[in-house]
C-alpha cells in the first residue's frame, strides 16, 4: 500500500493517495495517521500566506476528505512533529 500512496503523491494526486489509505482494512490505524499527514501537509503547502494564490478547487477536495477523518489532539501534535506544520507554544 505504501508503494501505491508514494506512487500517487508523486503524480500529483494527493486525493487519490489520501483515499488508498482510508481504504486499507489490514492496517487502519497506521493507514488513518497517513492519510491525516497527507492531507495537513497537503493544506500547508496550499496556504499562500500572502505569497501565492491559493487553489481553490484542490483546497476544496482536501478539505472535503478531511470530513472523513477523525483527529485528536495528540495524533495533532503527531503530525505537527512529522511535518512542516506550524507547533503550538
């Protein structure tokens, strides 16, 4: 599965990706973390931040998968350490 996640994130096609994982029944748990990671580190890079315009249209598909999973707040903190995110003070 993680061959088939990297493939897709490598053509572009984080939903794609972020959907293989949630679909994985042999491992949900560690599926689920991926597929969260994918989609916060996916929204970072969209926000412009006054730098660039944003892509409306696959910041409204990320956000729409994002309904699809549950976060708490220490899997936050989680993928706030294995990304790019912003910590909180």
């Amino acid at each position: 599965m993680d061959e088939g996640v990297e493939f897709l994130l490598s053509k572009g096609k984080t939903i794609d990706a972020i959907d293989l994982c949630l679909r994985n029944e042999k491992d949900k748990g560690t599926s689920a973390k991926k597929a969260k990671g994918i989609l916060f580190e996916s929204l970072w890079h969209l926000s412009p931040f006054g730098i660039s315009p944003i892509d409306r249209k696959k910041t409204d598909k990320l956000l729409s998968c994002s309904n699809r999973i549950s976060l708490d707040e220490n899997e936050l903190e989680e993928v706030r350490y294995n990304s790019h995110l912003p910590r909180e003070s």
